[in-house]
C-alpha cells in the first residue's frame, strides 16, 4: 500500500491503522513504535509537513540516529516528500539544512545557504551534538529515537530547543533496549501522562508486510528478540548486564534524605564527558540510594571540582572514589582543588560490576526517579553476542557508560560506610 497518491495538484494519504493513530493524536509527544518495516519512517515526512502547514515561517527538525541512517533513509525520504512530491523545500547540501517555500509569494528567498529562509528543516543526526543545540525550533521528527545512538542527552538538547514554542515531537522507532525510551516516554504514557501518546504495533499492521515472513521470524529468532524487532514490544535483551534492576522494583520517587545518613561520590573522568553519581547510606536497612547524577564536559577540573563541593557543603560525605588505576594525575588535580579522590579497592571491572549485581540482587540498592542518565545506561548495558546469540565477556560500547562506570567506582571503595557491601 503505497502511503501517498497524486492526482493532479492535490495529494491523497491512506495510512494504515498505527499511522492513523499516530496522525490523529493531540498530544504533544508522540511515538509510533512498531516492527520492522512498519512504515514508520516514511510516514515522519507528512507529519512534521502538517506541522509545518500550522505553525508558519521559522525552524523545524528533523534527526535521526546516525549519520548512516540519515544518509541512507531520513535525506530520501525528506527529499521525496518535500521537494519532489510537494515542492514546497530545496536542499542546502553543505548545511543539510532544507529551505521551505515561502506560501505567501511561492518563492524561496536564499541565494546561499546563510540567508534569510521563510522557514527551514535543519537535518541532524544525534551523534551530531552540537547540531541539536543549535536551533530554536517549533517541531521536530525524530527517526530511530530508540537506537543506542539516539542517547538520552540528544533527546534532553530536543526538548530544549522546542522549549520555547512549547513544539510537538513525533518519534518513530523500532525498540532495540530498556533505555529512556522506554523510562522517559513509555512508561510515562501507560502512567497517564497527559502530554504523552505512545502506538505500539507489529510489522503486520502495514498491509505491504508479508504475513509468511513474520511467521518465519516467529519460529527461527528468539523470543525477546522477535518481540522488539518484529512486535514492537519492549523485552529484556539478551546479554544486559544489570538484568536484575528492575524498575518496578529499584527506581524510587526522591524523598529528602536525612542529614546523619553518610555519603559518597563516584566519578569518572573524562575531558568531554565527566560523570559523577552520589550515592546515600540508609545504614539501619544497609540499603544505598543513588539520588543525584551528572554528567558534563568542556570544564575545566577546578570547575567540575567547584561544582563538586557545592553539592557537597551541606551532606555528609565521607569518600569520593574514581578512575582506573592509571588515571592517578586526575585524581591529584581534584586533589588540589580541594577533592580528594580515592582509588576505588577494586579495579577490576567484572569484580566492580559483580558488587554492584549483588547489590540489585539483594535488593539494597536503589535509584531515584529523577536520576534518568543513569536509568537510561543501566537499561543498554550489555554485552557484545557472538554469532549464536550468546553473550561474550566484551561490552558493548563500554567507553559511552560514565554514570555506571562512576556507580562501579563508588560502590568499589571501603571505607566512610557504617554498614558493608
């Protein structure tokens, strides 16, 4: 079923059910969540159009996970829709940005691409940082929002520049792990969150899918596997390494925590991202509450410091522990600046993330809800799979987790705790 018609200069849509609902949503956020091949992304053109028909001249977004996946799937179908079906937009190659027609004249007023436009669709990737910060726009389409690529930090610079107008996202995406996605839209829409609108579907709602090749999945991939890629559902994948946190179980709402309870701070540095997680000790329970995070770059080590002791000038701490145990000048420049980090007792990482299971497993260790960071890493932890499926001793990704390797960090040290690990 092909999702456009034209019959001379008027154009015809015919959605299938999970785009309808997707369409007809008035809620701020949306998300269409289906399997593979659904028609997910070439319905994200048409939409943010519509949104574009009512909201006029300025800026709009369009981003997607990665570079890759712009070039080879987003670009074709913004071009397809906007310039060669409808007209209305060229494409300024050097600046990925598309220039809109002004409606009123029917021209485009740039002569290069850093003139004034009637309005524009800036194209980014998520792995382009800087790209998202740098617009003020009224709406946004975001692609293949629930890759690993699609962090959450790109989907905070989002929200920060559609801020102003107070603009709709539509999300489409196919799920691959229990990250924000899953914390900070899914969960929030089956909560009752009024400025949320989630569509969950599998492959088969679009008519154009192949009932014998869904079956063929079913019966030849694993379960957890068929039910992301194929159901548009949400599992447990296969090789997580926190497997046993649970949200229902180890995420709780923040209360104000009492000023005896002892204190530490994990860090982990980094010149572009430098995380820190504050963990608090109910010693009567021995239970730990991870209650603040951050995660922030280009400062220098005397400002993250500074920031550091901030935090630090009415609570209780009694040890601040981080890096590896090469990295022993950054803990002498935090040490001059008035923190002194300690070297966690445990260096090894499997050893740091066994403490840290063992934690979960026992129930001790919880997470406040506002900490989303590190929610979003501990549910896209996971090992590499090897040909068969199966889990292998390699992280996947392990240099992009600096709140949980900050988490290892503060939960490898001994001492300052009036209760034991």
């Amino acid at each position: 079923m092909k999702l456009w018609r034209v019959e001379g200069d008027k154009v015809f849509l015919s959605f299938h059910e999970a785009q309808q609902r997707a369409w007809d949503a008035k809620q701020r956020f949306v998300f269409l969540i289906m399997g593979t091949q659904g028609g997910k992304t070439s319905f994200g053109p048409w939409w943010l159009r519509r949104e574009i028909m009512r909201y006029g001249a300025g800026d709009y977004l369009a981003a997607t996970a990665s570079y890759d996946l712009f070039k080879l799937k987003m670009l074709p179908e913004m071009l397809t829709v906007f310039e060669h079906t409808l007209g209305i937009a060229r494409y300024w190659a050097g600046t990925k940005i598309l220039e809109l027609r002004d409606p009123g004249t029917g021209k485009f007023h740039a002569a290069q691409a850093d003139d004034f436009m009637w309005g524009r669709v800036i194209l980014r990737s998520a792995q382009s940082k800087g790209g998202l910060e740098s617009a003020t726009a009224k709406a946004a389409w975001l692609d293949e929002v629930g890759q690993d690529d699609f962090s959450i930090e790109a989907w905070q610079a989002v929200l920060r520049r559609l801020s102003l107008a107070q603009g709709r996202i539509l999300g489409t995406t196919t799920p691959y792990n229990l990250g924000w996605l899953k914390t900070e839209v899914v969960d929030r829409f089956k909560e009752g969150d009024p400025d949320y609108f989630v569509v969950q579907a599998q492959s088969t709602v679009n008519p154009a899918f192949p009932e014998c090749e869904f079956e063929r999945a079913r019966r030849t991939m694993p379960l957890w596997k068929f039910n992301m890629f194929y159901r548009g559902m949400f599992e447990r994948p296969a090789g997580l390494i926190y497997s046993d946190y649970d949200e229902s179980v180890h995420v709780v709402d923040p209360f104000p925590i009492p000023v005896e309870w002892p204190r530490q701070v994990g860090i982990d540095f980094g010149a572009v991202n430098t995380a820190l997680v504050w963990l608090a000790e109910d010693a009567g329970r021995k239970a730990f509450y991870l209650y603040r995070e951050s995660l922030e770059g280009n400062l220098t080590t005397a400002q993250h410091a500074a920031k550091a002791k901030e935090h630090a000038r009415h609570e209780r701490v009694t040890a601040w522990l981080g890096g590896a145990p090469s990295e022993k000048q950054q803990r002498m420049d935090w040490g001059a600046e008035g923190v002194q980090v300690q070297r966690p007792t445990i260096s090894d990482v499997e050893a740091g993330l066994d403490r840290v299971i063992s934690l979960f497993k026992q129930k001790r260790l919880f997470v406040f809800r506002t900490c989303s960071g590190i929610r979003d890493e501990l549910g896209t932890y996971r090992r590499v799979l090897d040909a068969a499926g199966q889990p292998t001793e390699k992280i996947h990704d392990k240099e992009k987790f600096h709140r949980l390797d900050a988490l290892r960090y503060v939960v490898s040290g001994e001492g300052g705790w009036t209760g034991v690990f």
